[in-house]
C-alpha cells in the first residue's frame, strides 16, 4: 500500500533518560499539553510517529479532506494573541489549512524542541515503588516520568477491512488515513473506493473529477449535509474576534462545543408544514448540527427523529436522479446516530455518469483479487482501490501500545470487555496515566479543540495539586470508575446513538465489545462534573 513519505530513518536527538511528563502524540492535544507544561517549568518530551505537528490533520490527506467545524471556532482558546493574529481563509478549511494552523502553532510557542518525531511509543510501565512510568520506543529508548500522557487522539489508528485477498491485489492501494504526502493522481483511471463515512464523502467528489471511472462500494449508507463552504468575509472574522472571550465561553457551556441556539419544542409538536421550514434553513445553513439542534427531541425519540430522516430522504431522491442510487444512499438507521458527514457534491457526484454506486447490502464483496473486488455477483476491475474504511475509534490508539500498569496490569486486558475510565481521563490500575479526550469523555461527540482544552487544564490542575501537596500519584478507584462507566451508559441508553453500528459502538471493527464509548451528556455538563470532582479534592480518585 502507498502511505505517506515517512519511512525516513528515526529522529537523530537521543531523549533524555527522565522528565516530569512523557507525552505520545504531537497532534493538538500534545502541543497544547507541551506549551503548558512549559509554562509549569516541567520537563517534557512528546513522541511522535508522524515527521511533522498536527496528528489527525498530519496523516489524513486524502483528497477533500476538511473539518466540520467552523474554522473561528476549530481553533485554540488559549492565546488570545494566536486567536487575534491568526488568519483563517475558508469556513471548513482544508487539510493543508489547518496543518499550516498547527505548524503555525509549533512555530509560535517554540514547540519542536521538545517533540521527538518519527518515533512511536511502543510500550511503557508503572512501577509501583518509584511511582513512575518507563515508556519505550520503537527505537530502543527508554524514557522514566512521573506522569504519562496519551494524546493520541481518537480517530488515530486507521483499519484496513477483514476482507479476504487484501493482499492479493496488483494495483496501487491508498488509505484515507494514510495518503501520500506527494498526493496522488487519478488521471485516466478506474478507481474504486471501499467506505462512505466522512472520509469516502469528502473524497468521493474530488476523486470523481480525476478519475475516468469511479466505483463506490457502499455497506452503510452516511447522512450528509451540504457543507457551504466560502470564503470567510472579513467583517464576520472581525466580529469573531471582537466577541471571541464570551464566543469560548458560550462554546465550553454547550452542549457538542459549538454554541447553538437551544431548542424548546418537540419535533412531533409542530405542523409538519413548520418542520420541514425548519429542517430546510438547517440544511440551507451548511452545519452538522443545525438540523440536530432543531428540536429537543431528534436525539432521543424515534418517532421525531423519523421526521428528520424523512426530510433528508427527500433531499436524496430530489438530487439523485437514478431513483435506485437514490434510494440505495437513503440511510435506514436514525439521522445523527452516525456521525453525520458535511460534504461538497456529494449526493449531486452520483449524478456523473462515471461514478458508479454499489450497494453491498444486495451483493456484498467476497473478496479482493489480482485484478480488483469481487462481490457476489461479478468481478469489478480497478487500477487503483481506495479503502476509506475508518478506524479502530477511541481505543485502538491506547490498546496498540503495551501499557502495563500496576502488577503487570496490561490495558488491554483491563478494557477486554470495552473501555474502563473514570471521566475518560483516566483508569483503574494505572496510576498517573492520563487520556485525552479518552472514551468516556465527550470527545467525538463534541468539538475536538474544546474537549482537547478542557482535558488538558484539567489534568494539569490534578498533577499541579499533586506537587503542592506533596503526592506523587492518583488514580481512580474501582467504585468511582464503575459508577462513571454506569452513568455513561445510562445516559447513552436515553439517546438513539446505540441504535447504529457506528464506529462509537466499536461496530466496525469485528470482535470489539458493543459499548457506546463516548459521553453523551454535553460537553457543557460533562465540564461541571470534572470541576466538581476536582473541587472535592480529587472525588474518586484515590492521592498518595
Ligand atoms: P468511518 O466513518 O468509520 O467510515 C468507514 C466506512 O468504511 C464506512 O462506510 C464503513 O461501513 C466502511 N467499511 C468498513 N469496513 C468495511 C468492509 N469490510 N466492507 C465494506 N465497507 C466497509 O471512517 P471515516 O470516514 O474515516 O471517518 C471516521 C470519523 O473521522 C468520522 O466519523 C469523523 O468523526 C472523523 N472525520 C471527520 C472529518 C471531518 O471533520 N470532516 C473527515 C473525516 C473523518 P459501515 O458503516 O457499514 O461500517
């Protein structure tokens, strides 16, 4: 498979044998979390597999890759001197944007110095006499902290599919998650592409354009909406940055991190005249929540939620001219469940006649030959096949490192039944081991910049109370950590979000426990919470 230029040799700097903090990832969790320690006068260092800052906006360079979070509010709260002086272009900006945003970053506050890059962290150990953590790399050094930071990000490491031949196949093979650095080109050829989540939505389009034909193998159709993305005019970033104090504070109160106007009515309350007026200026807005928002009750009642699908529905069959492609990217599972995708052309890409759609519902994929994929009822031949297939989400990243914590206690083993956290910043058995946006937190269910700001302050309040009182270790007890993983699942039980096999279900990856891993109270309540615990001395965790 091509992947990204960064088989070059390893960082030539040698770490050093002992710091305050290790940190894995150098994404925005890690840089924020550097620039903080810094500011705490303790020492650091931050491993990194990727050549360069950025993590998720680092590795996924697939074409018509962006975010879906405007990008006034995708963006570090911190400084305020970063918000005023920074200039950002498009409303979604694109991968190469928001890369140079994070390198802008690493420039501003100095960071690279203290981020070894090209080097992953292959295991690390709690020892229980020093309280303090051994991390490995993949380059034979080893690195003793007191505390351990995993900023890995949830969405980090990419899964190929359990497809037979995967191997077997002669063209040339490319992973959203991993695309090659010199980008690549389509020219002339016949292309097909595996996975319509937002990766395969965002490139299904650009990647029409290129190809001669264009092939997109479908298992679960996506709900899109229209991004309308433009340009940012000048007055609007001038008003943003104006009100930017009460704008951040808005978005750490709310619920997904994004402020938005808070509903008061049932869906199923109104004329069905009303709703339709209503869902139609959320899919004129261009956002992924603005239809979401629309009614209290979209998220936790099938019968209001049904109504939202029967809008998008409609919108898929009034711009898909084959009525059975139409009907083939009309989503049967309640619309948000999934994570919904914001996309350029997407449903209006099927309308080109060298796009191809194939529902794998009808005639799933057998296997993966020399020549290309065969489903069950022929043989599609390619030069070129995309896997847009995802990632193993919020866990794969912490269970591919061998974290032992006390008595050899691996995490692995610990989450065999699904993750086990206390907040989603940290877990029974593992002492001073601290998670970023971890399963459990709000996470992917929110913006990722604020959930990222919010875990990083807070962690480090914890370790800055630790030192002034004299304690060199926490950890959360099994009580507080079961009663957390009960009332995360409580409350994912009065949403729809299980009704889906979503990758928030651990559903795309055979074999992983069926748990809804992220919390679905609102990042705004979630935030409470934490401040309470930290309030009542550390609540739940035990101090020594
Ligand atoms: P994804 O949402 O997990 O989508 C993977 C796709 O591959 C799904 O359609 C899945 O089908 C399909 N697939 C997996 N294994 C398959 C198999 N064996 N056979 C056929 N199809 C298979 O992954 P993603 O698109 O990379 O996105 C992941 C998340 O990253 C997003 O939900 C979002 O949170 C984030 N993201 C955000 C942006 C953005 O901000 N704009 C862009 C990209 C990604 P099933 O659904 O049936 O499993």
């Amino acid at each position: 498979m091509s992947v990204s230029s960064n088989n070059q040799s390893s960082d030539p700097r040698t770490p050093p044998a002992s710091v305050d903090v290790v940190v894995v990832g150098a994404g925005f969790s890690g840089m924020y979390l550097l620039h903080r320690l810094r500011g705490m006068n303790l020492s650091a260092v931050v491993f990194e597999a990727g050549t360069d800052v950025g993590g998720t906006w680092y590795w996924n360079r697939y074409p018509g890759a962006r975010v879906d979070v405007e990008s006034l509010a995708y963006s570090y709260s911190f400084s305020e001197e970063l918000e005023q002086e920074y200039e950002w272009e498009e409303r979604y900006p694109t991968q190469p944007e928001i890369l140079r945003y994070a390198q802008h970053v690493a420039d501003r506050f100095d960071l690279r110095r203290d981020i070894y890059f090209r080097t992953r962290v292959t295991a690390a150990a709690y020892d229980e006499d020093e309280a303090t953590w051994t991390v490995r790399t993949e380059h034979g050094d080893a690195v003793t902290a007191r505390f351990f930071v995993m900023a890995t990000g949830c969405l980090s490491a990419s899964k190929l599919p359990e497809i037979p031949g995967l191997s077997r196949y002669r063209g040339a093979t490319y992973h959203t998650a991993h695309w090659p650095h010199e980008g690549v080109d389509f020219t002339g050829m016949r292309v097909g592409i595996i996975g319509t989540g937002s990766s395969g939505v965002q490139s299904i389009p650009v990647i029409a354009e290129q190809a001669a034909d264009l092939t997109v193998f479908q298992r679960t159709p996506a709900y899109s909406l229209p991004a309308r993305n433009r340009k940012l005019r000048p007055d609007e970033i001038a008003e943003m940055k104006a009100n930017y104090r009460a704008f951040r504070q808005a978005q750490r109160e709310s619920g997904f991190g994004l402020p938005t106007p808070i509903p008061t009515k049932s869906a199923l309350e109104v004329s069905e005249e009303e709703r339709n007026a209503v869902y139609e200026q959320a899919w004129e807005a261009g956002s992924l929540v603005a239809i979401l928002t629309a009614y209290t009750d979209l998220t936790t009642s099938q019968e209001a939620n049904d109504t939202a699908k029967a809008f998008v529905h409609r919108k898929i069959h009034e711009i898909v001219k084959d009525p059975q492609t139409a009907q083939d990217l009309c989503p049967d599972y309640p619309l948000g469940t999934k994570r919904p995708c914001l996309d350029t052309n997407y449903y209006e890409t099927y309308n080109r006649d060298n796009v191809h759609l194939v529902n794998l519902r009808r005639t799933p994929i057998v296997e993966i030959t020399e020549r290309g994929v065969r489903c069950s009822d022929r043989e599609y031949e390619f030069d070129a096949i995309v896997y847009a297939t995802g990632f193993d989400a919020m866990t794969g990243a912490l269970t591919n490192v061998d974290i032992r914590g006390k008595d050899g206690l691996s995490i692995k083993e610990a989450w065999h039944a699904g993750p086990r956290t206390y907040l989603g910043i940290a877990s029974a058995g593992f002492p001073n081991l601290f998670m970023i946006t971890g399963p459990g937190s709000p996470s992917v269910l929110s913006n990722m910049i604020v959930s990222i700001e919010q875990h990083v302050d807070w962690v480090l309040d914890a370790i800055d109370h630790l030192g002034r009182n004299g304690l060199k270790a926490m950890e959360p007890t099994l009580e507080a950590q079961d009663a957390w993983v009960d009332h995360v699942n409580e409350i994912a039980s009065y949403t729809l979000y299980p009704k889906a096999n979503s990758w928030c279900m651990g559903a795309n990856v055979p074999g992983k426990p069926r748990v809804f891993m992220p919390y679905a109270g609102g990042v705004g309540e979630y935030r409470k919470k934490c401040d309470e615990v930290a309030a009542r001395g550390y609540e739940g965790f035990v101090l020594s």
